[in-house]
C-alpha cells in the first residue's frame, strides 16, 4: 500500500477518489477525510468502519494497481494490459495521468522512435 501515492491522488487528483466514493456509493467526503486522516497516521490506525471505506474506495487506487494499457496512435481499441504497477511507480503514475507499466512504456517508445525516424526520412 502506497501512502505517498494517495497523498499525490488527495493532493493534486482529488476526482480520482471522488469517482471511486460515487462508484462505491460512498460519500465523497468522508471517503477524502479517511484518506487524509490514512495518510497522516497510518491504515492501522482507522476505525472498523473507516477501514471498510478505506479498503472499498481507497486500496484499490494504491495498491495492486493495474496497467491502464497501450494503444499505438494508429489502433482503434485500447489494447489490455495485465501487469501490476510497481509500489514504488505509483505516485509518478498519477502525476503523469496514468503512466505506463515497463512494458507498455517501451512499447511506446518504440513507437515513438519509428514515428520519428520515418517521418525524418
């Protein structure tokens, strides 16, 4: 679980989690004070019914995240991915919109190269 990347959602993509309450049928304000309150003193030290929220509206955004997937510019679907974002990516995860798994990223690098070098011919 990724403290510093629910800081980074609560900081600067509070619609994240504010999506995650609505989606939970959550309020939306309680689901932000329980992170907050998560975030300063820990998941252990949540009540019963503030780590019921917690593991329904919160953990899933900070821990065993999923690759949101590739799509090469010239696809018309967005193509799966399974892989599980390191920890340690989260919070630049979310500060660059939902970045890429090692993977996906050299997929679009390798993308990106090609594009470069054909249309450099």
């Amino acid at each position: 679980m990724n403290l510093n990347a629910l800081n980074e959602i609560v900081t600067n993509s509070p619609e994240i989690l504010e999506q995650s309450a609505r989606e939970n049928k959550a309020d939306e304000s309680v689901v932000m004070g329980i992170a907050l309150f998560a975030i300063g003193n820990g998941y252990d030290a949540l009540s019963s019914n503030q780590k019921y929220h917690f593991d329904n509206s919160i953990r899933h955004l900070i821990e065993n995240v999923q690759c949101s997937g590739y799509t090469h510019e010239c696809e018309e679907y967005q193509q799966e991915c399974t892989n599980i974002l390191d920890d340690d990516n989260l919070v630049e995860y979310y500060q660059e919109q939902y970045g890429y798994c090692e993977s996906c990223q050299g997929q679009a690098d390798a993308d990106a190269h090609s594009k470069a070098t054909f249309m450099g011919d």
